[in-house]
C-alpha cells in the first residue's frame, strides 16, 4: 500500500454558524491523506495510474467554495467527492481547519478530521 498526501491546501471561505462569518470568511487549510495502490504509475511514469494531486485541490476548492455553517460537512463533502472521483482509494482521512475561529478566547484555529 501507498500513501499520498496533499497537505497545507489554503483557501479563504465563509463557513460559520454567525452571521458575520458568512459576510467577511476566514482562512481555512485543508489536508488529504490517501492510502492507493500506484505500483502501476511507478513503473511506468503514467499519471492516470495514480491520483492526480490537480484533481484533488479542484475538488477541495469547489467544496470550500459551498457555503456550510459547519466545517464537518464540508469534511463530509470533500470525502464523499474524493471517493466519489477515485475508486482506487483504500483509505482516506480529510483534516479541515478554520484559522482565527470567533470564539469568547484566544484560540489560534479548530480542526476536524474525518476518515473515509
């Protein structure tokens, strides 16, 4: 087995369940790791034997670009679109992250990491 891993994806959303947060966004940085198979692209240097990391920051961004109050759908999103796309997924874990969240504290950023 073979992992992939697309990490540090940022992109700048308006997920939340306040009202500002959906008028002025926040940062958000997304993670995907992935379990495959890609002996067959080792061998012979064929990117469709694998998973195209393109693919996998256009489906992140298109997901992040849907407005959700809660960043676990979103999560939720990105892992069924991912399986979706790529039947060649063993195992996969998404890790989504707001940056600056508005809570009543000084919090540097929330996570949640769904497995799929």
């Amino acid at each position: 087995m073979h992992k992939i891993i697309v990490e540090g994806i940022k992109v700048f959303a308006y997920h939340g369940c306040l009202e500002e947060e959906a008028k002025i966004g926040t940062h958000y940085t997304v993670d995907v790791w992935m379990e495959t198979d890609f002996s067959e692209a080792a061998k012979t240097d064929d990117l469709t034997k694998t998973i195209d990391y393109v693919t996998v920051y256009d489906i992140v961004k298109k997901q992040m670009a849907i407005r959700s109050k809660l960043i676990e759908q979103v999560g939720q999103r990105i892992v069924d679109e991912l399986k979706s796309e790529f039947n060649t997924l063993h195992k996969l874990e998404v890790k989504v992250t707001k940056h600056n969240p508005p809570m009543n504290g000084n919090v540097e950023k929330v996570s949640i990491v769904i497995a799929g």
